[in-house]
C-alpha cells in the first residue's frame, strides 16, 4: 500500500511537472509572438515616421528652390528702391552740385 501511495504520489509530480512545463511554454511562446509583435509594430511606426521626415524634407527642397525664385524678386525690388532713393537724392541735390561747379570753373585764380 505503502509503495502504491508512492507511486501514485509521484504519478501525481509527475503529471504537475509536466503541467508546468507546458505553462511555461505555453508562456515563452505568447512571449516570443509579444515580442514578435511589438518589433513589427515599432518597424511599421519607424516606416511611418521615416516616410513623414522624408515628405517634409522634400517639401522644404521645393520650398527652397522655390524660395531662391522669390528671393531674386525681392532682391530685385530692393533694388529698385535704392535706385530710385539714389534718384531721389540726386536730383535734390544736384541744383547745388551744379552751382557749385559752375562757382569753381568760372572762378579765377
């Protein structure tokens, strides 16, 4: 009776070790997928944030050669301010300039 128990007994660890071992199993397999999983999602969120860099990178290229258009007409009405400002202060002064002149060529020395 004594080694019946004791078989039955061991029967019984047996049976729970095997139990275990599929559990932990069972266990290291949900892990792996987790794992599995949270690295194709990280990969998919990389590519999304990749492909976002990537078309605001491009759009500041076009928006740059687009720019250097733009900056060649605002240099070029800044330009024409200053020329006409140069215009401007000629013609207010050149009613001195040339008495001046006309004081200096005619004078005698």
């Amino acid at each position: 009776m004594e080694s019946s128990r004791r078989q039955g007994g061991i029967q019984q660890l047996l049976a729970a070790e095997q139990e275990a071992q599929h559990i932990v199993n069972a266990a290291r397999n949900a892990k792996l997928a987790r794992l599995k999983q949270a690295k194709d999602e990280a990969e998919k969120e990389i590519a999304e944030y990749r492909a976002q860099v990537e078309a605001e990178f491009q759009k500041k290229v076009l928006e740059s050669s687009g720019d250097s258009g733009s900056n060649v007409k605002r240099l070029a009405v800044e330009t024409d301010a200053k020329i006409e400002q140069l215009r401007l202060e000629a013609a207010r002064i050149s009613h001195d300039v040339v008495k001046m002149l006309l004081h200096n060529v005619t004078a005698m020395k």
